[in-house]
C-alpha cells in the first residue's frame, strides 16, 4: 500500500519585482484630490508641499526604507513595531492601521464614483448625487478590486500597477497643459513673495499643513507583502528611493501648475485637477479637449487600484495577527489555489460594504451622524501607526542603536539582514525625531475642529471618545488572543 505525500504548505509566491513595487508606492501614496485641496488654498501652499516634503516625507521614506531592509518579512509596520517594542506594541500599532483602512475604503470608492461621472460628460448632471449610481458603482469597485486580488499577488499586482498609471499619467497631464500655459500667458492666481509665504498663525493654515503632510503617506504600506517580494530586503528600499521623488514632483509641479491655471477661489474641491486640465487644454486648442474626459476615465482606474492597493496591504497586517493568533486564526489562511490571505482580504471588504450603505442609504438620520463620527475618529487613529513607524525607525536606527548593537539582542532571523541609514545614526536621530514631531504635531491638529466655537468641545469628545472607544476594542481583542496562545 503507498501512503501519499503530505501536499506541501501553500505559501505566498514572490511575484513582485521592483517596478511593481514602485508602482504600489505610487498608487498607494499619491491622491491627486490634494491637488485641489491646495490650489484652493493659494500659492502658499506651495512652500507646505515643501516643508512637508524635508520635514515628514523624507523622515518617512527613511524610516521605511531602512526597516524594510532589516525586516523584509509579510507585515510590515506590525512587525516592526512588534519585533522592535514586543507584541502588545505590536498588536496595537497593526490593530489601528488595520481599522483605520476599513474606515477609509467608503471614503476613497464614493470619491471615485463621483469622478466617473465625469468620463461620461455627466460631472455637472447631479448624478454624482444619486445614491443608487453611486452605491452600485462603489460596490463594482469594491468586489472587483477583492475578486482581482484574491485570485493571487500575480494577477491582483495588474489591478495596482495600472492603477498607478492612471494616477500618474493625469498629473503628468496636468503639469504638461500647466506648462505651455506658463509659456502662453499669465497666471490666474498672483504669484508675488506675500502669496507664496505660508501664513501658520491661524488654525485654518495649519490644519492645511498637517493635510499636505500627510498626503505624503503611505510609503510603508508595500513592506507589509515582503514575502511576496523577490529580494525583498534589496528591492523594497530601492523602491522607495525611485517612486519617492516621483510622487513628490507629482504634487509640487501638480499644483504649480493648478495654481497657474485656475483660480483659487474657483477650484472645485472634488474635480478640481480634471478642471484644471480642461482649462489647459482648451487654451492649446479643441483638437485635444478630449483630454479632459481621458484624465477623468484614467484616475477612475487609479482609484480602483488604489482600493486594490489599501485592501491588500493592510489585509497583509491582518494576516500575521492572525498567524500570531491574536486575530482569529482564519486571518492568518492562505486560499489553497492561490496562496492569498484570502479572509483577511474579505473581511475588510465586508465592513466596508456595510459602512458604505450606511454612508449612502443612511442619510439625514442618526445612523449618518454616527458614520461622521467614525469619519472623525479615522483620523487620530491614521496617526497612531506613524508614531509607532518614527518611534520604532528611532529605536533601531537611531537613540537605540548603540545599545541595541553593543547588547547584540536577538530580535528574529530578519534582522540579521544588513540595512542602514543614509548618513548613520545622527541623520537617523534628525529624520526620526522630525517625523515623530509632525506626526504628534498632526495628532493635536485632528483634535481640533476648524470651525472653533462651541462646537470643538463636542468634537473632541467625538474623535478621542471614538478612538478611545477602537482601542478598548482592541484590547479586549487582544486579551483574548492571548489567552487563546
């Protein structure tokens, strides 16, 4: 009688080269949507991208291309911070990158629903309003960009890199149209040393500030498929020093060129980068009016691989909490054919579907109220994670090396892995220590309603009592892993 062989152990494929990473970067950080944001706000805004730029996104690409390399491992910033800080630390940071993306997929589908409307010539029509349209095209988005990524990090890889294109090829767009008008004709907004000087003495500016730097996020989020990266521990900092500058160019030249196009008072705050590329090419002639159509249609894509992008990544977090038993075990399954984290994918896109009939069928009533308040509380809970990025960047990199190298303590077979900081351990100590202020500096601002008045209180109630509320449920999730260990 011949006894089969054990079946092997399905395991996730390293299908991701380096320029699928790159492209994940891009589609995952870039949101051309700030672009209107800061066109809105005057030329000023154009130092902000810049202070963002030295002051968060450069510490941030540090900080990820270093720890990549030592940790080039599934998980990312959850094993990070939990190879760095111990599993609590660990749990928490995962636990609220995690939740806080489930709150943000309503958000990014219902913005692209509304700028399809424009593909079709129907941006103007109203029919972005009309909750049925857009709940069934959010749910096309949703399901298609889940289906496309179960079916493996080979296939689901496609959805992401397209996605980056229709991204990136917009704002390519808009900043060739902004340049010949640059070359043609004046600008529509006054560009004089008053307007491009950023004015942080009022609420309203900073709060601008803390938006722009973190339209610079999302750098760390590939690290977290190291295992389905081919060289991981070499090709996921290269990544990030080839898509960081691009992406940086894309917004800098990008607004440049909507600040010179349309002005300020006239952005449309949803639109405003198709707008911007209408206006362009109607002053180069109706032989490529056409484009404005293209963009619209192009960023459509880009937003579907965004989805792909944030469901993916952080459905990659999930898994090995739940391989660490702290999420049920069904998190840490892969799908017997394809070799995908397919729950943990599932999942979020269940919540999300639920979130989103709330948002759309719930309007006008008290459920509505509620889904605002989670909109509120999304974003202290967005930072937590970067504290844990800038803290544990710090710990290994920099205040904590010395010790940490004359020790030589343990801290798992990937750190065994050579990686190292660009100007050693005193730029580590800068970049790190200037990332952590802005992330805590951005946490205070979200605390704070604009609007001031007697309204602040009750919005702070709102954003610390909902954090507050996600992070007992978290530790009560946790207690429960483990004891379950």
């Amino acid at each position: 009688m011949t006894v089969a062989a054990p079946a092997a152990p399905v395991r996730p494929q390293r299908v991701l080269r380096l320029r699928d990473v790159v492209l994940f970067n891009v589609v995952a950080v870039l949101g051309l949507r700030w672009l209107s944001t800061a066109a809105r706000a005057g030329p000023g805004t154009l130092a902000l991208w810049l202070l963002a730029a030295a002051l968060f996104f450069v510490p941030q690409g540090l900080a990820v291309l270093a720890l990549s390399a030592r940790f080039p491992t599934e998980g990312g910033i959850y094993t990070w911070a939990r190879e760095t800080l111990g599993d609590a630390h660990g749990f928490f940071c995962g636990w609220c990158y995690w939740i806080n993306n489930v709150l943000y997929y309503p958000n990014l589908l219902i913005s692209t629903a509304v700028i399809a409307t424009w593909v079709v010539g129907k941006g103007d029509t109203g029919l972005a309003d009309n909750r049925l349209y857009v709940l069934t095209a959010t749910l096309v988005a949703l399901w298609g960009a889940v289906a496309v990524n179960v079916a493996g990090a080979g296939r689901g890889k496609w959805l992401q890199n397209v996605g980056a294109l229709g991204t990136y090829i917009p704002a390519t767009l808009l900043v060739v149209v902004g340049v010949f008008a640059a070359v043609t004709g004046p600008p529509a907004n006054a560009f004089t040393r008053s307007s491009l000087t950023p004015h942080l003495s009022n609420l309203a500016a900073l709060n601008l500030w803390a938006s722009i730097a973190f339209a610079f996020s999302g750098m760390e989020l590939s690290a977290a498929m190291g295992d389905e990266v081919v060289d991981a521990a070499r090709t996921m900092p290269r990544a990030v020093l080839i898509a960081a500058p691009l992406i940086a160019a894309a917004y800098i030249l990008g607004s440049a060129s909507m600040l010179w196009l349309v002005p300020s008072a006239q952005v449309n705050i949803t639109s405003g980068f198709i707008q911007g590329i209408a206006i362009g090419a109607a002053r180069i002639g109706p032989h490529v009016a056409w484009i404005g159509a293209a963009a619209a249609a192009l960023y459509t894509i880009g937003n579907i691989g965004g989805v792909g992008a944030w469901l993916v990544g952080p459905a990659r977090v999930a898994f090995v909490i739940g391989l660490d038993r702290y999420f049920p075990p069904a998190f840490g399954k892969l799908h017997p054919k394809y070799g995908t984290p397919y729950v943990a994918i599932m999942v979020p896109a269940v919540l999300a579907t639920i979130l989103l009939g709330v948002a759309l069928l719930g309007k006008g009533t008290t459920v509505e109220r509620a889904y605002l308040i989670l909109l509120d509380t999304q974003i202290l809970l967005y930072f937590i994670p970067y504290l844990y990025l800038f803290v544990t960047f710090l710990l290994q990199f920099g205040v904590g090396a010395r010790a940490r190298a004359a020790t030589r303590a343990p801290l798992g077979e990937a750190t065994r892995v050579g990686a190292r900081v660009p100007g050693g351990r005193p730029a580590a100590v800068v970049f790190g220590t200037s990332g952590l202020l802005m992330t805590a500096f951005a946490m205070i601002l979200a605390c704070i309603p604009p609007e001031g008045g007697e309204q602040a209180v009750l919005f702070l109630v709102k954003v610390l009592g909902g954090a507050g509320a996600f992070l007992v449920i978290g530790a009560v999730i946790y207690r429960n892993g483990g004891s379950a260990r």
